[in-house]
C-alpha cells in the first residue's frame, strides 16, 4: 500500500510543475523587436522598396557612359558577375551556348550587333531593367510590377556591362582558340 502512495505521489503532476524545467516560456530571456543595438544588414541585402534606379528604362540609360573605366580589376569582377548571373542563360561565353539558352531565346552577346552597335549604357540598362526574357538586376522605378531581383548592386551592373562591351568577346575567342588547339592535338 505504501508503494502504491509513494508511486502516485511521485507521478502526479502538481508535483512536477515545480520542478526546474518547467519554467514559463514567456518570461524567458529574449529580444524584443527593435530591443537593443541593430546589427547591420548582410551584404546585398535591399530595402523592400529597392535601390532607386536613375533613369526610367532601358531606353533612357542607351546614352549613359560607364562611370568605371575598362581595368583588368573591374573586368575580373565584370567576369566574376557575368558567371554567376549570366552563364545560366548566355554560356560562359557569352554565345549563347548553354542548354537553356535555345528554349527562352537568349541572344549571343559576343556578336557583332551586341559588340558594335549596342552601347554600354544600353547593356546596363538591360541588366537594371531587363527585357522580355530576362530579369531585372535592379530595382526600377516606374515600373507596376516592381519586378526585380534586387542581386547586383548599381557598381556591379556596372562592372558586367563593361565586361560584356570590352572584356566577354574577347574571352570567347580565346576560349575558340584554345578549344580548337586542344583538339588539333588529339
């Protein structure tokens, strides 16, 4: 008879709720919004609203000039961006090469059209406000569906419009060259 009191006793409930783990959830430590000192955002990290864009369209940016100069720095982070952003769609190349390029209609941007008649404020301006196909990279303003992807920043659209007009064709033909010297020795 004693075990059984002793084993109801031990296992009734009003007994555990003073035990140390059954502590109130509300009142543990905790930070409240806005509590505290903000920790600053991570990289790339965009307001909801965006980063305000310049011009209107991409028609407007046609007449922009780059405000970066074509080094190798800025070409090296230009190609950097062009393969993160771009070879999905446009190849490593730039030709239009990859296996989704054919099924959205990707255009080659080592040809002549892209390389000799389309200006640099015109590339960026695709990049910003992108096109039929393609995203944005960039938030614009004056546009209802505020599409959008908010990844490059207004420097780095920058740097791989003047990868695309001074540095990807040239890339290409390299890789032309050294693909066709690997399998003239095969």
């Amino acid at each position: 008879m004693r075990r059984l009191l002793l084993a109801t006793l031990v296992l009734t409930p009003s007994i555990a709720f003073a035990w140390p783990w059954s502590t109130d959830m509300m009142n543990q430590p905790s930070v409240k919004p806005q509590e505290g000192i903000m920790t600053p955002f991570p990289q790339h990290s965009v307001p909801v609203q965006g980063i305000v864009t310049k011009v209107k369209d991409r028609d407007e940016a046609k007449e922009l000039k780059s405000p970066f100069q074509p080094t190798a720095e800025v070409l090296g982070q230009g190609r950097t961006l062009f393969r993160i952003y771009c070879s999905a769609c446009h190849g490593l190349t730039g030709k239009a090469d990859s296996p989704v390029s054919p099924k959205i209609g990707a255009i080659s941007l080592v040809d002549d059209y892209v390389q000799n008649n389309l200006t640099i404020g015109w590339v960026y301006g695709t990049i910003t406000f992108g096109s039929y196909v393609m995203p944005s990279y960039g938030v614009p303003s004056g546009r209802g569906d505020n599409r959008g992807a908010n990844d490059l920043s207004h420097d780095e659209r920058w740097y791989v419009a003047n990868y695309v007009k001074f540095g990807l064709a040239k890339d290409a033909a390299e890789e032309d060259a050294t693909h066709t010297a690997s399998s003239e020795t095969k």
